[in-house]
C-alpha cells in the first residue's frame, strides 16, 4: 500500500513539472537565438528560475497532501471494513471460528462463546481441535484437514462436547481462505469454520428411530429392525459357516388370554416372556418382537454351524422352556403354549423375505396341525411359492389382454372438508383366479422384472384419466402413482418417463409420484439427482409407508419430499396402541417442521380420522372416506361430493 502510495504522489509531481515545462517553454522560445556563450546569461535569467522553484515547490507541496489524503482514506476504509466483519460476526446466529496458517484459532463470534461456553481468551492462540465423543479425536481431525487441504472445504456432522461436558452434535463447515497481500506479494491463508447447534434435531431424529425400530412395551427390536439384522447377516456369511436360522414363535391363544385377564395383564405377561427368551437362550441370538402375541428370532451362523438343525432343536427346546413355568398375574396363574416355525439360510431362501415368509409358512403350519408344537419349513409346505411361476406367465397374458385396471381411492382433507387428489391402484381380475391380491403378484412382478411395465400401465392410465377429468372439471389435486423402487434405480427410468410424457402429451403438474423409504436409501446421489428432476417436470413426490425403513429428516431434506405418507400399520390400532400414536404424532411434529405435509393412510374409522385431526394431520385416506372405486363409480362419487362431506365430517366428530 505504501509503494503504491509513493508511485501515485511521484506520478502527481511528475504531472505538475510537465505544466511548467509547458507553461515555461513559450518563455524560453521567445528569446532569440544567441551564441553558446550566451547560454549562461539565459539560464541563470532570475525570471526563469524563481518561476522553475515555484512550480517544483508547488509539486512536492501537492505531493506531501495527497499522499497523506490517501493514507488517511485507506485506513478510513480499512477500519470500516473491519467493524463490518465484527458487526456480521457479532450478529449471525451460526458459531463462527478463524483460524490462522497454523491452525491456532485468531477470532470466534458470540455464537462460538455460547455454543461452547469458552470466552474468546480461552480460544484465541489455542490450535482448532475436534473432541468427538467416541474418542477418535486425532482420527476424526485427520479427516476433516485432509480434506481441507485437498479440496479447500470440508462439511460434516459430529457429536462433541461443551465446556460444561454437555454432549452437544454440531453441523460443521471449514473453509481454507487463501488472499495475497497487496505490499508484498505473499499469500496469507486462514481457515473459517461455520457451526450450527442440531442437537435437538439429532435428538427427534433419534427418539423416531428408536419408535420406529424398537418395540415400545419390550424395547426389542420390532419387524423393521429384525428384517435388517437378517439382511446383514446374509451379507456377512462365512462360506465355512454357510447357515442362518429364522424362527417365528406365537404364543398359543393369546387373545382368549387377554380377553380373560385384561389388556393390561397381557401386556405384562407379553413383558415377561421376552424377559425369559433373553435369560435362556445365547446372548448372540436376535430377538424381537414382531408384534402382538408374535416374536422372532435370528440364530446367527456361528451358532448354526454346519449342521444346524442340532442347534435349532436346541433352541426350540429353550423356547418351550420358557413357557413350561406358570406366569403368574394380579395373583392369577396363566400357564400357556407356544408354537414354532423355523426357516434356515440358504436351504428355504436366500432373502430376508423368503425367510420370513417360510418361517411364517411352517408357524401356520403348526397352527393348523394343533399348535404347541414346532416344524422347520418344508418346501411341500410352500403352496404359494410353488404357485408363482404360474403367476408370473399369467400375468404376461394380463398385461397383454387388458386383464390389469385401475381403481382411484380419494383423499380427503379434514380440515377443509374436501377431497384433494387420488391415488391410483392396480387391480388384477385374472380370467381363471379372479381377483389377485396386488401385494402377491406386484412382488413376483417385481422379481421377474414385469414390474417396468405395471408401473407404467398405472402411470399412463393415470395420466389420461387426469386430463379427462380436468377437461370435465372434476380432478382434484392430483393423482397419486407408486414407482417401484425396481425401477427407480434403474438409470434409464428418468429418461422413460420423458419419453412416456411426451408421447401422450401429459401434464406432470396433474401426478405425483410415490416411492418408497427403499428406493431412497439405493443411491443417495442418483435419487436426489432424478428427483429433483422429477420435480422441474412438474411431478410432486411423497414418500410412501414412511416409518417402515430408516428415513432421516436429513434425507427428507436432501430429497426436497413434498409429502410423507404415514404407513397404515402405525394407524391400524392408533387409537388402542400408544405406541402408534406415539411414533405417529412425532412423525407429523417433524414433517411440520420442514414444511412436508403428511398422508394417514388406512384410516377405518372415526375414532383415527379425530386422532389424526387432532394431532394436526389434515391429509386422510382410507375406508372410512371411499374405497378404491373403478373410475364410472368415482365420477358418481365425485357428483355427489356436496352431499356426501359434510356427513364424513359430522360423523368424524371434527369440531368436538
């Protein structure tokens, strides 16, 4: 600064020496021409040179004045600059924290101060550390200038602690600044660090994990949770402990039980049972329970072995075990019976779903046969699995024969009384079966790869029954289409809806698109990148049987979701189940918050539809409105909508 100071007053000298060269020169050239010893008299002419001193005093004068002017303005300049750093530091709400070449930290805000309870002279010369509260400090460190040095920037989530040792998780950004200085010429590098305080939303996110993966009145792990622990020990097989066992246990007539003592006591006697499954048998076998009177368990390849019907006899005689002591009850006795159905890797499937349902398939099995037993699956059991193949040509027929239609169940919203879009279902009338379930032939659909082609029968069909019914202003928001998460992440998928969308002409802004939790966690990047796709087409996105999986808000965020859709099992028995109502309500408190607005799908009743009112979830669908109806059948429905609301209304009992 100061060179270029210098070079600006002598550039001003320079200019004022020139107008008196000029203004001198016409002087000069006025005199006649004389002979070189004549030279003398004309320079040292006292004219001449008191005017030369004059115009040289007036330049060093101009000179001095404007280069302290211009060092008084640059300091003016950087001193204002500097109170409006400290005024942006003083008044964001993020922790900020600078940091010199050194990583010795030069400057925190106030945020910084109360984020951490650390005043600045505690900090300032101190080098920038990470205490991660799983003691990997050095590593964690590593990491994060590592990547900052290679890239220039690092972002992350971490757990830490305060000064006063709270555990705190922060969202953290560090920055490498690097500028060069004017004077010198060398670059000065600093490094910024941006912290937010998300210790409440780690914690929400982990108060609806654990709703939605642990039973409430056991604290096992529930159906959710088991299916992913199966999951990953089929992707841990050893081959030279190539076997798992799977084993669903019910408790024999439970329901006349609890109809006997009390809910209540059934809950205690349930409570006692999954305390005796954990006493006897090995701490290595998963428990959990998946539900009412229904537990599970996974016998772990270590346990197994080679042979593993020995050791699953075993534990089907620890089982038994358990129920052979009376459980005694507000001094009532309940001796009770058990019956057990086994699966075993790779011998009855390969898949966490094949498992489970041959597992169940040999439980049903015992029931039929007399319960208080046990059976390991067979496949002479499996009528069902057998049955596919069939399934799978004949439903090549019915896509081919116009055999697949499509029924569209309302959604209502309570609190504006009015239906405000559709979902579109797919419905087989097979020609030798009749009505197929669209949960068994979608999953073989889905397995032989048909699946491309009903979901997009659905979505086309959909598509054209939007237009019709905007053409005869009828359509209600929008209609609602599942995408398989077979084909969302399938790379082509995004480029097949544009051709589909452009070969019918249709209009995005009429069709949301549901997925589910499944085809989200498949590849983050691709699916954020495809929905955001998606959404500038004009589609809307809602995430369907949201709960189920392992959704975080961090993901609901990342994929911009415009609607979640609470799964029905959460709604089933909400108003007996506290534990739905429960996961239930944090669900709706969390979407609210980011602004995504939330489906109770299966609502069957009254009693739900208020529940869900009342929680603050408008957005309704179920039987107590409409079952899927064919379209002819919809359009009466439609017509008769003035008529037909307000009694949905009174009889859900909303202004109550």
């Amino acid at each position: 600064m100061q060179f270029i100071t210098s070079l600006s007053c002598l550039l001003f000298s320079w200019s004022f020496i020139a107008i008196g060269v000029e203004f001198v020169a016409p002087v000069l050239k006025e005199r006649p021409v004389v002979e070189p010893e004549e030279t003398l008299n004309i320079l040292i002419n006292h004219d001449t040179i008191m005017m030369i001193i004059t115009l040289f005093c007036a330049a060093v004068f101009i000179m001095v004045m404007y280069g302290r002017w211009l060092k008084v303005k640059l300091a003016f300049q950087a001193t204002t600059k500097q109170s409006f750093i400290d005024s942006l530091l003083a008044n964001t709400r993020e922790a900020i924290w600078i940091a010199d070449k050194d990583r010795e930290i030069e400057k925190i805000n106030t945020a910084y101060s109360d984020l951490f309870g650390l005043e600045e002279d505690e900090i300032v010369g101190k080098c920038f550390k990470v205490y991660n509260d799983e003691g990997r400090n050095y590593e964690v460190e590593n990491i994060i200038w590592q990547e900052v040095v290679k890239t220039g920037f690092w972002h992350g989530e971490l757990w830490t602690y305060n000064k006063d040792n709270q555990r705190i998780s922060i969202d953290m950004s560090v920055t490498r600044v690097a500028t060069s200085q004017k004077v010198t010429g060398q670059v000065e590098v600093k490094y910024v660090g941006m912290m937010f305080d998300v210790t409440d939303r780690k914690h929400n996110e982990q108060a609806l994990h654990q709703l939605a993966t642990r039973d409430q009145l056991t604290d096992l792990p529930n159906r959710t949770l088991f299916i992913e622990y199966i999951k990953h020990s089929i992707s841990t097989i050893q081959p030279s402990l190539p076997h798992i066992a799977v084993a669903f246990i019910d408790i024999d007539n439970f329901k006349k039980v609890n109809s006997s003592i009390g809910l209540l006591e059934g809950d205690e006697i349930i409570s006692m049972v999954a305390v005796r499954l954990e006493k006897q048998l090995d701490s290595s076998i998963s428990i959990a329970r998946l539900g009412g009177d229904e537990f599970a368990l996974l016998v772990p390849n270590v346990l197994c072995g080679s042979n593993p019907i020995v050791y699953i006899e075993k534990v089907i005689l620890d089982v038994q075990l358990c129920f052979k002591q009376t459980f005694r009850i507000a001094d009532q006795e309940v001796n009770l019976t058990t019956s057990i159905g086994v699966a075993i890797y790779p011998t009855h499937g390969t898949k966490a779903d094949a498992l489970m349902r041959c597992a169940d398939t040999a439980l049903n099995r015992v029931k039929i046969s007399g319960r208080n037993d046990a059976l390991i699956f067979d496949h002479v059991m499996d009528d069902i699995t057998s049955d596919d193949l069939n399934i799978e040509s004949e439903l090549v027929g019915a896509l081919n024969n116009n055999e697949l239609s499509i029924h569209y169940q309302p959604l209502f919203h309570s609190k504006e009384e009015r239906i405000y879009g559709f979902e579109a279902l797919v419905r087989w009338n097979s020609k030798t079966r009749g009505l197929v379930p669209p949960g068994h032939f979608i999953e073989i659909a889905e397995q032989n790869g048909l699946i491309r082609q009903v979901d997009f029968f659905v979505l086309k069909e959909a598509f054209s029954a939007a237009q019709r019914w905007y053409d005869k202003g009828l359509m209600r928001g929008r209609i609602a289409v599942n995408i398989s998460s077979v084909n969302f992440q399938q790379a082509e998928f995004v480029c097949q809806i544009k051709e589909l969308v452009a070969s019918i002409n249709g209009n995005c802004k009429l069709i949301e698109l549901e997925l589910t939790e499944t085809a989200m966690m498949i590849d983050a990047p691709t699916v954020a990148k495809n929905i955001s796709i998606l959404k500038s087409m004009g589609f809307t996105i809602a995430l369907d049987d949201f709960g189920t999986g392992f959704s975080s808000l961090g993901h609901l965020k990342q994929f911009d979701i415009d609607k979640v859709k609470i799964d029905r099992s959460f709604i089933h028995e909400i108003e007996f189940n506290e534990q739905d109502r429960n996961i239930t309500s944090v669900i709706i408190q969390l979407a609210g918050h980011l602004n995504i607005d939330v489906v109770g799908e299966g609502v069957e009743n009254e009693q739900q539809a208020y529940l869900l009112h009342v929680m603050g979830c408008h957005h309704l669908q179920g039987y107590l409105f409409s079952r899927p109806l064919p379209e002819p059948q919809l359009m009466e429905y439609l017509k008769e909508l003035p008529k037909t609301l307000p009694n949905v209304s009174q009889r859900m009992n909303i202004g109550r």
